[in-house]
C-alpha cells in the first residue's frame, strides 16, 4: 500500500518541485505494469511417472543446443549451478539457454518476446513438468505480442508440451501424461 503524504518532493533538474498526485498514479502503474510481466502469460503441464533425476537428464537431452559436454559439466560436482549460453546471430534469430541444476528448470529466451522456462518438481506420482511462457518484449512491443505472438504460441502449447511428455515417457518406459493448470 501506497502512503501519500501532503508534500512530497522530487528532484527536477536543480530544483525541487512538489510531487503531483498524477506522478503517484503513474508510479503506481508502472509497478503494476511491471508486475505483470514478471508473471508467466500461459502454463501448461504434465506428470512423467519416473524419478525427478532420470526425467531431468532425458529433459536436458532434448535440448539440441546443449551438447554432451555441456550435460557432463552440468552434472559435475563443483560446476556452476548455472549454466548459460546463446546460439545464433543477433537480429537473426538468437536463442539463449539458462539451465539451472539445483532448481531444475531450463529457460530458453529468444531475442523479441518468448520466454520459455521448463521447471520439473517431484510428484506423488514421479515428476511434474511444468512449462511456461513469459511475454519479455520490451515497450509497446509486450502489447503487441500479448495480443498476436503469445495467444498464436498458447494455442499450440499443450501440443508442443504432449510431445516432449511422450518422448520422455518413451525413452524412460513410463507413463507420462498432460495436467490441466489454472492460466492466468
């Protein structure tokens, strides 16, 4: 909760000048504009029935980015519990990965809007993959791809996600199927 108090000064320039009620709201905006960027647009997951480490390393594997010897780092006691790297040319299609080893969670990011993060958790049943997507365009551009890209992106998700579940689930020789979530 914001306090407003009756005078409240800012810095312009040299001088100070009072604090208008419309700086206030605007600030307030901007917080909760803020916010909702920092929360996934669109979710999708499903439960792999297999030990989280054995669904972690066949999620890591489906990645062609990363290479066995990046996969052999990542394991390694003493290696960084992040590892990050890009493939591609800047303003031609740039892909980064984050992978985190102790959360379990793999972010792939693109260079306009997408924000792709895998995060795997234990499950009463074996492991929960849990996918989300995250608009990360910056300005006017986060308007555009809330209302064009990511809804054309969501639609295909639970596809997308079912996919990854049967290649896992196939390559483990475990059930693996979708969960609904709550979207946002």
């Amino acid at each position: 909760m914001l306090v407003r108090s009756s005078v409240f000064y800012h810095t312009v320039g040299c001088y100070k000048e009072p604090y208008r009620e419309d700086h206030l709201i605007e600030a307030e905006e901007q917080i909760e504009d803020m916010n909702k960027r920092m929360q996934s647009q669109w979710s999708a997951s499903g439960i792999l029935e297999a030990p989280l480490d054995k669904v972690w390393e066949k999620l890591l594997d489906t990645f062609p980015m990363l290479s066995s010897q990046e996969r052999s780092e990542l394991e390694r006691a003493g290696s960084p519990d992040v590892l990050k790297m890009s493939a591609g040319k800047h303003g031609e299609g740039r892909i980064h990965l984050e992978v985190d080893k102790n959360r379990h969670q793999v972010a792939v990011q693109g260079e306009w809007w997408y924000r792709g993060v895998y995060t795997l958790t234990p499950h009463t049943r074996g492991s929960l993959l849990v996918y989300q997507v995250y608009n990360v365009a910056p300005g006017v551009g986060w308007w555009l791809a809330q209302l064009f890209q990511g809804p054309e992106h969501a639609r295909k998700m639970d596809a997308q996600l079912q996919a990854l579940l049967r290649t896992i689930g196939n390559q483990l020789g475990c059930a693996a199927e979708m969960q609904r979530l709550v979207s946002h």
